[in-house]
C-alpha cells in the first residue's frame, strides 16, 4: 500500500475529519463532478466513487450525492457503505434507498439504472469483511457508534 494511502486511512479516523469531512467532501466532488461532465470524482483519487442520484425517502425528489463504493467487478456490482464518517446517524441517502431502492449512479462517465439492496446476515458480514479489507477506517467509524453501519449492495437494472 502506498505511503499516501496509510496517511489518508489514519487522517480520516479522527473525529476531526468525522466533523469536517461531510461538510467539505461532498461539496468539492459535486462542483468537480459537474465541471467535467460527470469523468472525475475528486475524492475517487483514493477511493472508488460513484454519484449516486436516487429519491427522496419524504420529499419524492431526486437527491444526487458523491459517495465512495468497493466495486464488485466479478459481479459487475457496487457496494455503498452507510458510514456517515462514524457519526451517530444513518446518512439520509440510506433512508431514500430503503424507501425507494431504484436509482441511478454515475460511474466512470457513465449514467447506470440500479436497483439498491440492504444487505443482512451472512451476507452483510461476508461484504462487511471485504470493507474493512478494502479501507480500514471504516472499523474505527463502527467503533464510535451504536447503530450498525448499513450496507447497500447496486445491481443494474433495466432503464429508467
């Protein structure tokens, strides 16, 4: 692993990044996203991201949020992790899936019809152990909270 990398894993466990990130992150990659027509994801640079444009759980309205994913490229699918940075809540996007599953990603450029899935069980164990392979922060954000982090398997859909 590059040297770059560890110095990010072990920023992004302070709760200081916890307090800042989701305020700063998502902004930065909305603006960059929509500057090079959907190519680049700023914070894809260390991790996978897709932009994920699904319903509103209340409002019925689409919601477009950057979010970091471990492609499953054997399955050709795509999990999200709910871990709002090791913050109490559940992220509202986790709410808006689980009242409307279907969605949209923008992957590499791309626009893909998915359908999201709340993972349970053996499942969500067995996707919950390639997470913590794939960035281990993401132990240190289940270590600060209660709530289990949600996880979201994307399969593609047929369109629209």
């Amino acid at each position: 692993m590059a040297p770059g990398v560890r110095f990010v894993q072990r920023v992004s466990s302070t709760r200081t990044f916890a307090r800042l990130a989701p305020h700063v992150i998502p902004a930065l990659d909305r603006a960059v996203h929509r500057l090079t027509r959907g190519r680049v994801i700023l914070s894809a640079q260390m991790l996978p991201g897709v932009v994920l444009t699904a319903r509103g759980a209340r409002s019925g309205l689409p919601r477009t949020t950057p979010l970091a994913c471990m492609p499953e490229g054997a399955r050709g699918t795509w999990v999200l992790i709910g871990s709002n940075f090791g913050r109490p809540g559940h992220p509202a996007w986790t709410g808006n899936l689980l009242a409307h599953p279907d969605a949209e990603i923008s992957w590499e450029g791309r626009v893909i019809a998915v359908r999201a899935r709340l993972l349970e069980g053996e499942e969500r164990a067995a996707v919950w152990r390639a997470a913590l392979d794939f960035w281990p922060p993401y132990a240190t954000y289940q270590s600060r909270i209660e709530r289990e982090i949600r996880l979201f398997r994307l399969e593609r859909r047929a369109g629209p």
